[in-house]
C-alpha cells in the first residue's frame, strides 16, 4: 500500500509517541533562540540550547516535523534546485531527540524497527554508514558499538556497515560544544541495489543511493584548552536524528524523485496547468522550471506566513531573491500574467491542515505574493531584453571579453529591480561570465549616494507614499521639504507625535506586543541610514509601550521610519512618544564616520588625488572605506596613513559644521563625496583645513574623541578600488591588544622575548626547513635502498611480469615524494630494460602514481593513458607525457586494486 506524506508524517511522530517521546510542534523557520542562523535549517536548531544545557525541558524524549530551509552555503546550492531530484529551498525535517536519556542502543533499534517494519522499506535496499574514526586522535576511534548494534539488530554484515570519516560521519554544532559521531542509513532508488556504486552521485532523476535518515550520537563536549581543541566524555549522551520527510516520501510512494510525491507533484502540476503544458519529469528546461516553481511557491507561502516580505535586505531579500527566481521561470514557461501567489495558494489548501498559519495568513501570503510579482513583471521585460541585447553584444566579441559589465549588471539591479543572481543564471546559460565584483563596486557607490531610498525596486513602495501623506495631513508638511524633524545633530533623546505606524506592509492605528513595526514620528533624534552611516537603534516609549527600534531607513524624501518591534503594550497613532537613541552605539558610530573623513584626506596625500572615495560603512562597531587605487597599500603606506590620522587626533581640533547654500559651500573648497546629487543647502564638515567636505551624517564634537585609529585590512574588491577596515576607540584599543596577546603566545611557543620574535621565527624556520629536507632525503633513501625485508630495486625488479614487448611492473612504497617516484620508476625501468613501470605511494590521505614506459615501447603504450585509467581506481584522474605521467587519488584504500587493473590494462 501507498503511504501519503501525510500518513508518513503522523506515523513517524506516533511511532515514537507510544516510546515515550513528547510531540514537539514545528519551531518557526526565523529561529527564535540562534541570531546566529538565518533560517531554521535543521531538527535540532529548536533544541540547540537543551543540548548544550542552557535551556531545560519538562521532558528527556521528544520528536517532530520540523520545516526548514536551506537556500544557500554548505547546506545547498540555490542553481541545484528543480535540476536534481533532491534539492530544496523548503522541506520538513523528521527527527527524535534524547537529551540525556537514551543513546545507540535504543536510537538504531528505533530507526530500523520503523523503516523495516513500520513503513515496510526493503531490507535489500538499505546500506548504513559509521564513523570510522580520525587516525589523528586516539579518541575519535572507529564507532565499534554502532557497527556491532546494526549487526545486531537489522542482522546486517560488514558489506553494508561502511566506515566512514570525518567529514561523513562526525557531527558537531560549532568548534565547540556537544559532538559525536553519527550513523546514516542510505536508500537505492533503482532497479537493483549496487553496492559498488555506494558514494557516487545519483543521476539527475534520483537513480542510485541516497541518505535517509541521520542519527547523531553527541558523547562529546569539544572545548578549547590552551590554543588546541580537546574532546571529554559527557556524562549524559544524547541523540539528534534526522529525516527528510520528501525523501521517505519518494521512498514509501515508488517515486525516484521528489518531486513526484504527493507532497510537490500537485504544485508542479499547478505550474504545468498555468503554462498550458504537460509536465514531464524530465531535466528538459520546462520540466525543470515547473520544479523551481513548486519549491520557491512552498518557501514563499512559509515564509510569508511568519511575517517575512520580500524587501532589500537579509531574510527578506533571500525572499525576493526566491520569488523572483520562480517568476523568472514562469516568464520561461511562456506565463505571461501574476502566477505565483496561484501556485501560492496551492500550497495553503495542501498544507494548511498541518500548519494551520498557512490557512490564517492565507490572504497575506496571496496579496504579497501577486504584488511582488506584479513589481517585478512591471520591469522584468525590459530587463530581459536588455539583458538580451547585452549578451548578444558580447556574443560578438573575443572569448577574453565575453564578460557582462558590473555597471550592466547593476543597471538591471538598480533601474528594473532584475537580481544579480538572475542575471548571473541567465549569463551562464549563454556561456557569458558577469563581473560580479563591478556590480558590488556600483552597488556600494549607490548606498552612498541614495539617502532618499534603497536600491533595487524601480518603484517607490506605496505604503511610503501613504504614510508621508499621513505625515503631511499630521501638519508636519509646514516644515522644509515635508521633512520629518531631525534632532540628532543636538540631541540624542526627545518627544514626538507618532504620525504612523506600518505592520505587515499596511499602514494600521495601532500595534501590540510582538509586533514587527515601522514606527514615523514628527519629530526625532534617530539618524535614518543615509550617506554610508547605519540607521540608528534605540528605544520609542508611550505612556501605553515601548518599541525596540532595530533600525532607521528614510525610504523616501522626508520620512524617517524607526523599524523595530513592540517589547510591551500598545501603541497607537497620535500617541506622544519619547525616542531615545541607543548612546553608546551613537557615540561610536559618531567616531567611525569623523574617522572616515580623516583616512580619506590622509589617503590622498599619501597615495595621491586619484584615491577618490568609492563608496563607506559607517556603523558603531566598525568603519569600512572603499577607495580608487590600482595596487596594494605597502606596509609603510599603512604607517603614514595611521601616523596622519591619529596626529589629527591628537590636536584635538574642533569639528565644525555648518549650513549654507551650496555654491558658497564649493567656494569654501568643501569637496563633495559618492559624487552624490547635493540640494541647494547642503551641510559643510570641516575637520582642520585639510578635511573639508560636504556630509549629512553624525560626527565627533571633536578630534579627540575619536581616540585610537587603527587600520585592520586593506585589500582589493574590484578592478581599480581597494577597501580598507579600520576601528576607533576602544575596539581599536582591542583589536591591538589582542595582536598583543597573539604576538606574546607566539612568543613563548617558539621561547623568545616579544622584541625578538622576527629573529627567533626565522631561525625555527630556517631548522625546519633544514630538518624537512633530510626527512625528504631520508625518505627518498629508505625507498630506493635496502629495506629490513633484505633487498632494495634489485629486488623489487624480480617481481616483473611479461607483457607484450616487455616487462611490466607496478610497486608500492610509503610516504615518499613525487620526485622520489620518478626517480624509482626511471630506476626500475633502466633495470628492466624494455618495460612499463608503475610506482605507488600513499602520503596521508592522497594516493600517488607514477607510470614510465621505455622508448621502445611507446608506439605500443602510452604513460599518459595509462596512468589516466589507472588513478581512476583511486579515484582521481591525471596524464602526462607518452613516456612519464603522473597522478593522483584520494581512495588510498584502492591502491593494490589500482596495481591490478595496471596490470590488466596491459595484457
């Protein structure tokens, strides 16, 4: 019988219900416990705290669906998403968890009673890994208990146990915390099971073994101790498992891929029907764009639901990003009118019965949905015919400047809201590579010239317009410009009336606790993101609640929008408030931006007139300045530089501002900066006569204030502009103590005093190097001389084989260099006279060879494509010359099976 992946859901959690496991609803995909991640992207990540013993439960078991998403990074790859079987932005993570309580010898019987028995999955067709150990610590040995507990229980023999290493079958939740090894049980999707195929990637449609399930033993706490990592026993192990619930699904309903279980195979139908077009299950384009579109519409619609909207800016632009990509692939199939929020709504009436926030927010998820793709269709024809005619363009051009332009790139970005990821994969399909560092040169240059919005939507966001109209229709619109008042030149606290507040993208009378809000007021002390300084943080209070504002944007001229959200009680519009900026991240922020100004003057007078300003991050933590110049700053560069700024530091000269109309402001040798588009009253900074210049951010009172300067990095970020990273104050204090710290541990490693510490380094290494060259000798000699078992290349000769036209040879020798196998293998054949000659060694965990053929029997051999089938055994590929090739492998277990195919490829 078929299993629905709504059975399976139900039966994975009833299972280990009735063993005692307490039912855990799904965490949210924002986690609510790790600023860390971006999204929950794992079982355990709701749990993490349980684990390491910050966070106690009323209960040791427990087990859930938990829905995830991975987009990018280690746990994904976005391009990967509809062109495999298995890959997901979304999907639902199946897990049982014992915190303390039970380890292996229940959490295997568990796994294997409820996929043989429970869903009846083939034992045939069932492989598992262990960890087989780390030869490098004597206590990361081979996984004995696990191996001898499959033995035991699913009466499994070694041939499906595989020991694997680190990397495959250790788990941990950072460099430090719990940890363990882990044990997988991997699946064949196929006609029948082949065991030696275990390890190779399954083919585009899902064919070949897969990994099912995870169980995650952490018996470790993995600390730091003295500079080096070391490994102690918990007291109490736990367990972490995790299952792909479209992966069981495929397995339990006969399918090869996902995407044709009942969980998406109902939302690429949905495409299919909207495209006019039957659906496949092909890796043709419109198969594939139909997949993408089912698993963008799934992550769209969750994310939706929690509160998330496509914006500029972090979780919200992997949204958009997301929901464009889908729209792009609708564009593909020929869908010419708003699809996605159909396909959307899908998604509701599939899974809203599970997660029932889908069913509640159902509208949002519509309304957001069909207004994102509204936006970008507006604009997407006209980005991709320019895109088009770009493309084309170079398509007539050299191979050498087959290359899409960064200012190209960022057009499409700026003025058609066309992400540069999108541009990229329609590039790639061209053969076309895109200058991504360009666009990011143009992109930074942009931030620093817009204060009036954010980059990438053509379009101004209507419920903008809507709140300055409210803020106009408050009588704010009697001051300058409609303006919004800004106090935070002289104040950093203050009172104003709440003119408007905005939650979920819709202007609302009032908000509560919990609520992600933008908060306008009529007058305010906060800083709005502007100029390359950060938006202000701090804290808004009514008589009724209080807002954490978490950032300040001015997304059109006149508006200043405190984003934040609501700690406690209510607020409500004509509310008088008191706004408070968050001081200390004002004051260091203050110091940064005052620095900025100072590292620019003195990089045009150490590096030239040409070292123009390209674009700055200017935030309370750290101060970022891109700026043109052709080569790395030299060492003494960086001196002059730091000597420059901080004697300005030192004079303690005020910083003096003023107001006035921008041609007197140029006769005044003010140099405008980001070659923005300056009003015609513009604010004049001057920092001593040398520091001139027109900006509208929050500076020092005076140089001194800024403290220490001290650069941290200098280095390139595109053709032609160099980025420098610098601190002020105390985090330079400790940026520098903390040199301090490292050079005095270097110190006392190497027994030196820190003054000299250059000298003593070069002497060790010098020793080293000596030492390293007799350990190559040493090793070199103990290959091609006499060995304990009483013979040397003499020897080794006696063990040649007949071959036609000669005599062929293939040894095996430990830890010796590439150089010294040429030397052998040339030895050996010289010895043996007409012969081909392979010369193994293994060194760590790579596997080389060497492969020589006689000139005489080069019309009959080739070294090159010989040793190219031979280190396909091991895994690894080379070639070389017809008479000497080499290569090498990283299956070093295979080399005695690589010595005999030698052998047969010869005969």
């Amino acid at each position: 019988m078929t299993l629905s992946s709504t059975h399976i859901r139900s039966a994975f959690l009833d299972y280990f219900k009735k063993h005692g496991h307490d039912i855990q609803r799904s965490a949210p995909l924002v986690p609510e416990n790790d600023p860390t991640l971006m999204f929950t992207n794992a079982g355990m990540v709701p749990f993490k705290d349980v684990f390491t013993g910050k966070d106690k439960r009323p209960f040791t078991r427990a087990t859930s669906s938990q829905k995830c998403i991975r987009i990018s990074g280690k746990h994904n790859d976005l391009e990967n998403v509809g062109v495999t079987a298995r890959h997901h932005t979304f999907f639902e993570m199946l897990g049982n968890f014992s915190f303390g309580d039970y380890f292996k010898e229940d959490a295997i019987p568990f796994a294997w009673e409820l996929l043989t028995k429970g869903f009846g999955v083939p034992k045939d067709r069932l492989v598992v890994t262990v960890f087989g150990g780390d030869p490098s610590d004597s206590v990361l040995t081979p996984d004995e208990d696990a191996r001898a507990l499959w033995k035991k229980v699913a009466g499994l023999d070694d041939r499906r146990i595989l020991g694997l290493g680190m990397k495959d079958n250790f788990w941990q939740m950072g460099e430090t915390g719990p940890c363990g090894p882990c044990t997988e049980i991997h699946y064949f999707h196929g006609d029948n099971p082949d065991f030696a195929a275990f390890g190779e990637e399954p083919t585009p449609d899902g064919r070949g073994w897969m990994e099912v399930w995870n169980l995650v033993f952490m018996q470790f706490e993995r600390r730091e101790e003295k500079g080096r990592f070391v490994l102690d026993r918990l007291p109490k192990p736990s367990v972490d498992t995790g299952m792909g619930l479209e992966r069981i699904t495929a397995i339990l309903e006969g399918k090869t891929s996902n995407y044709d279980t009942d969980l998406l195979r109902p939302l690429v139908e949905k495409a299919a029907n909207l495209a006019g077009k039957t659906y496949g299950g092909t890796q043709a384009d419109d198969d594939t764009s139909m997949r993408v579109i089912a698993d963008h519409a799934r992550t769209s619609a969750f994310l939706i639901a929690e509160g998330v909207f496509p914006d500029r800016a972090g979780r919200e632009y992997v949204l958009r990003r997301v929901m464009r990509r889908a729209v792009r692939h609708g564009h593909r199939l020929g869908i010419t009118k708003p699809f996605l929020h159909e396909v959307a709504l899908a998604v509701v009436d599939q899974m809203g019965e599970v997660y029932p926030e889908l069913r509640t927010r159902k509208d949002l998820i519509a309304s957001v949905t069909e207004q994102e793709e509204t936006r970008f269709r507006e604009t997407l024809d006209r980005g991709l015919k320019i895109l088009e005619e770009e493309i084309a363009r170079k398509g007539d051009t050299s191979s050498a400047d087959r290359r899409i332009s960064g200012a190209a790139v960022f057009k499409l970005y700026d003025t058609y809201g066309f992400p540069p990821d999108l541009t990229q994969v329609i590039a790639d399909e061209r053969g076309i590579s895109v200058d991504m560092a360009g666009y990011e040169e143009a992109l930074a240059g942009q931030r620093a010239r817009s204060e009036h919005s954010k980059v990438g939507d053509a379009a101004v966001s209507d419920v903008w317009r809507k709140t300055l109209d409210a803020v106009r229709a408050a009588g704010v619109g009697a001051r300058a410009n409609n303006a919004v008042q800004f106090t935070g030149y002289e104040l950093e606290e203050g009172q104003g009336k709440i003119v408007a507040l905005i939650r979920a993208g819709e202007l609302v009378p009032q908000v509560t606790t919990g609520d992600e809000v933008a908060v306008v007021t009529d007058v305010t002390p906060f800083y709005g993101e502007a100029g390359g300084q950060v938006g202000d943080t701090g804290t808004i209070r009514s008589g009724s609640g209080r807002v954490d504002v978490t950032d300040t944007q001015k997304p059109v001229t006149g508006l200043t929008v405190h984003h934040g959200r609501v700690l406690e009680g209510v607020l409500a519009v004509g509310n008088v408030a008191t706004l408070e900026v968050d001081h200390d991240k004002r004051s260091s922020t203050r110091r940064n931006h005052s620095a900025t100004h100072l590292l620019h003057w003195a990089l045009r007078k150490v590096v030239g007139d040409h070292a123009a300003q390209k674009g700055s991050l200017v935030g309370p933590d750290r101060l970022r300045f891109d700026f043109s110049h052709g080569k790395a700053l030299t060492s003494e560069q960086i001196d002059a530089i730091e000597d420059l700024v901080n004697a300005k530091i030192l004079t303690n000269a005020p910083v003096e501002t003023e107001v006035l109309p921008i041609d007197l402001a140029r006769a005044k040798g003010a140099m405008a900066i980001f070659e923005e588009k300056y009003g015609d009253v513009v604010r004049v900074l001057t920092m001593t006569a040398d520091s001139v210049e027109l900006c509208g951010g929050t500076h020092a009172r005076a140089l001194g204030s800024i403290g220490l300067f001290k650069i941290l990095s200098e280095g390139g970020v595109a053709a032609g502009v160099r980025r420098i990273e610098a601190a002020t104050g105390l985090l330079a204090l400790g940026y520098v103590r903390k040199l301090e710290t490292t050079v005095k541990a270097a110190a006392r490693a190497v027994r030196s005093g820190t003054l000299d510490l250059p000298e003593k380094l070069e002497k060790v290494l010098e020793h080293s190097q000596k030492l390293e060259k007799e350990m190559l000798e040493l090793k070199r000699k103990l290959a091609m001389g006499d060995r304990a078992t009483g013979g040397g290349l003499e020897e080794l000769a006696k063990g040649a084989r007949e071959i036609p036209g000669g005599k062929a040879l293939a040894v095996k020798v430990e830890g010796a260099e590439a150089s010294t196998l040429r030397e052998m293998a040339d030895k050996l054949r010289d010895k043996l006279g007409d012969a081909v000659v392979l010369v193994c060694a293994t060194n760590a965990d790579k596997a080389q060879l060497v492969v020589t053929v006689s000139k005489a029997l080069i019309g009959r051999y080739k070294a090159g494509e010989i040793v190219k089938q031979v280190a396909a055994v091991v895994g690894g590929s080379g070639g070389g010359r017809p008479d000497m090739a080499q290569a090498g492998g990283t299956e070093v277990g295979k080399i005695d099976e690589a010595m005999a195919r030698f052998y047969a490829v010869l005969t």
